[in-house]
C-alpha cells in the first residue's frame, strides 16, 4: 500500500468507527489525528480482540507488516510485552505485563476526564505511550506528567513521545504514590486497575478534581470509576436490565420506548447507563396496560403526555374489546401481582442495599456491563434465575462466604501450599463450588476460568491485591485440581 491508502485504511477508518460509536468526541479529534496509534505501538505485539480476555499469536512489523498494521488500526487491546519482557516467543506468555489499550476504552476514559486548557494532569501507566501523547496534544506537553514503574518501558515510551515532538514528564516510581514534585493536579488518568484509589492520588489532586481509572472488582466486568471531589455514588435507580426483568419486557424494547419517547428514564449514570425511579415504572406500567387494549405507542404517548387527550373516551372505545381479552388481561393481572410480591422491602435489592452489601466500591451499573457481555449464554440465564430468587439476607451470606474464601486462598498463597496437594485441591472445590453458586461450573469451566484469571489485567490486579502472586498460584491449583478430575487444563472448553 501506499502512505495514502494506508492512512485511509487505518487511522481515518478507526476515527470513522469511533466517531460512530460515540466513543471518540470531536474535541479530541485533533489529538488522535496528531498522535497516531502506530507510533506508539511496537514492531512486535500480541494483538487482542474486542470483548475477548485472549491475544493471538505474536505478529512483528518486519515479517508481517500488513497483519501488524491491521492490529494496530483494529479497535482491540494490544498486548505488547509478556513477563516484564522475559518472554518473546511466538504463542503467548504467561502473563502480560504491558499493552496499547483498545482506542474505544482509551477514549471513553480521556472523555471523562473532562480536561479544560491549562489544566495539569498525572497519569499512571504510560504504557506505550500513547495515552500521553494524547493528552500533550490536547493540553501541552508541559501539563502532564506520567508515571510508569518498568524502567525499560518507560524509557521506550519516552522515545517515541520525543519522536513525535513530545516531551511529557515520565517518570519511573509507583504509580500508587502519583508524583508529589509537580502536585497538585487537575486531573488524574489511571491506565492501570486499582482496588480504591490510593491516598496520595487524592492528597496531590485539588478540589473539584477528577479521577478516572478501570476497577479491579471480580464482580461484573471491568467498568470505569470516576471520582470527582469526595467520593460519589451512582444516582439512584434500577438498571435497564433489572427494570425489563421487573416489568416483563425486553432490554431492547426499553431502549426503543426510550429512543421514540415513550419512557425516557429519570437518571443516568456517568457512563450513560440508564436508571429507572419508582415513577419511570410507574409509567411503564400504564404504557404496558393501553398497550395489553390495542392502542399503538405513539398514541399512548399522546395520552400520557398530552393533557387534553381524553383517556376516557379512548378507554370506552376499547371497552368492547375487553370481553375477548379477559384471558390475557388475567395473565398481566397476575405478572402485575407478581412484581408488587418482589417490589416488597427485602426480596428485591434497591441500589442502595446492593452497596451495603457488597461495599462502597459496588456500583450498580456493573451488572448491565457483566449482561451486555454474557447476556445470550446459559449461564447468565442461570444467575439471572437464581438471583432473582435471592434475598437481601442470601447475599450477604454469599458476599461473607467469598471473603472468607479469599481470606484462606491469600492465607494458602503465602503459606506456599503446593498445587495439587489435599489442601489446595479442598481450596479449588471451595472456588468452584462459590461460582457454582451463580451457574453450574464444571472443573473444564473452572479450568477456562483460571487462564482468564492470568490474561485480564483487572482480575491479575484483584488476585494479587489479595496476596503477591496469587493469580498465578490459583491457576495452577485450579488447574491441578482439574487434572484430577480427568480434564487438561491447557485445552479445557467452556461447556
């Protein structure tokens, strides 16, 4: 290909797709186009895919230079250094240790870092680079500093930010103790998972500051969390999943009746998850009974929003239907009753009571992000059952449960129990057994979860949170325990 068409088929088509999606904004635009994703990314990489915990196999700029461009202008992570670079071959490593981000996470989070000009920013984990350079393009390079804890790393990220004309502060330290030397900050961007954010962030960040960072909770898949001032929580309500669950429609018809203005919902959070209050509802509730009559939805709009519709005349209209109907209004009448019983304090957690049992760090809106990623398989299917059924009570006897199941595996990790050994084997059942409390996980699952646990930063970050090593000390029980029961770990399936 020629410079041109390169151009064309890589960055210009990514920008195009973001754009689309609404992940990139017009305002970082410029920056993206200043700093392209390919001079931050190595000769060599693992490129990744799209919602998928796994890279393929090793593609270099020198031998494969149309399979590397193609990676690079993909919107997916790239892993970019295996073992703190200890290994190099082909297949994958044991566990990644660098990589480029996927673009569409990378500017979700720039976005909600809402920077203004002249704001100062520190962000930890400079990984490739790139990040950084984005964040001089937009502000100056003399407004940002970040901090990176591999030497090695940093030192090549340095040279391709001064390849591109860039000379952002990076600085070689543990980003848990930010950069005290040019505090405070405006902002802070951590590329990095993290459990709660770390007390020197806040002490070197102003008031009214910004922070922004991936969460490392197991729950759920890897949301953003932002910080702005003190601590703050969600608003108030029921996720779109949780909502459609309740009143008996779909997740997609929630989102056309909010697209047309039919049900737009009261709140949203920060990353534009919906929320449904009691009166979002409530007028679900009248939507589904006009509809149950025939009515088409934009004239229910008109009806329930137009305050000289005659609801009257149109219910004596319908009227006559009604005697045909009987049996499905009967049928509503009963799914109605049903959600009035799970509406009751105690069977159904509000968002509130999900935070006082699973900790301030919970935020509602994982579960809608953990659906929109299992969502079609069985086994959402089964949590979804399971969990409905389960009581405030039932939870935090779960949540106690799996505390002290990480208690004993951080105990055992340190204590060097060997895999294989009576006692990791009763540790691996325990885990198994504290899945199988959401869906049936066999031990080929269990194995498939233990290469997942080593290959996805955010439950590397939680794992060894708990105890130095744990991650990769769980795998190798759980795979042990595996091998006991007569699966290979290394090509167990999901089932």
């Amino acid at each position: 290909m020629t410079g041109h068409e390169l151009m064309e088929a890589g960055p210009k088509r990514l920008a195009s797709a973001l754009l689309r999606s609404g992940a990139l904004k017009t305002d970082w635009l410029p920056a993206y186009e200043a700093a392209p994703r390919h001079q931050f990314v190595p000769d060599t990489i693992w490129p990744g895919r799209a919602g998928a915990n796994r890279q393929d196999d090793r593609v270099t700029l020198e031998g494969q230079p149309d399979l590397w461009w193609k990676a690079v202008y993909r919107d997916a992570p790239i892993t970019t250094q295996w073992d703190h670079g200890e290994y190099t071959r082909p297949k994958t490593g044991r566990t990644p240790t660098s990589s480029n981000s996927m673009p569409t996470m990378v500017f979700t989070m720039l976005d909600a870092l809402n920077v203004r000009e002249g704001q100062e920013v520190l962000e930890i984990g400079t990984g490739t680079g790139w990040n950084a350079a984005l964040l001089s393009q937009r502000l100056g390079a003399d407004h940002v500093v970040s901090v990176e804890v591999a030497p090695r790393t940093a030192e090549d990220a340095r040279n391709r930010l001064t390849l591109g004309g860039l000379h952002p502060l990076v600085h070689v330290g543990n980003g848990a103790e930010g950069y005290a030397e040019r505090a405070p900050y405006d902002r802070l961007i951590a590329t990095c998972s993290v459990g709660s954010v770390p007390t020197a962030w806040r002490e070197q960040t102003v008031s009214g500051r910004i922070i922004v960072t991936p969460s490392s909770r197991t729950r759920g898949c890897r949301p953003l969390r932002r910080v702005r001032g003190m601590v703050t929580k969600d608003a108030d309500g029921l996720s779109v999943g949780r909502t459609a669950a309740l009143v008996g429609v779909s997740v997609k018809t929630l989102h056309h009746w909010d697209t047309i203005g039919l049900v737009r919902p009261g709140a949203r959070t920060w990353a534009a998850h919906r929320l449904y209050s009691g009166d979002d509802i409530a007028r679900i509730h009248r939507v589904l009974v006009y509809r149950e009559l025939g009515f088409p939805l934009a004239e229910i709009a008109r009806i329930l929003d137009d305050p000289a519709a005659d609801a009257r005349d149109h219910l004596r209209r319908q009227r006559s239907q009604l005697a045909d109907r009987i049996a499905r209004l009967q049928k509503t009448l009963g799914a109605v009753d049903r959600m009035l019983e799970v509406s009751k304090p105690g069977i159904r957690l509000s968002p509130a009571e999900q935070v006082a049992i699973f900790g301030d760090d919970w935020q509602p809106a994982w579960v809608d992000d953990a659906e929109a990623r299992w969502g079609d398989s069985a086994q959402w299917a089964q949590y979804a059952e399971r969990a409905a059924a389960m009581t405030p009570d039932d939870w935090r006897d779960v949540t106690a449960a799996t505390d002290a199941l990480h208690r004993s595996l951080a105990a055992a990790g340190r204590a060097g129990v060997a895999p294989g050994s009576d006692e990791a084997n009763a540790l691996a059942e325990r885990h198994r057994a504290s899945i199988s409390t959401y869906f049936d996980c066999t031990h080929s699952m269990h194995a498939c979860l233990g290469r997942m646990y080593v290959g996805d930063a955010g439950y590397t970050a939680f794992y060894d949170g708990l105890a130095p090593g744990l991650t990769t000390w769980l795998r190798d029980v759980i795979f042990a325990n595996a091998a006991r029961h007569g699966v290979d770990p290394e090509s167990a399936e999901w089932e």
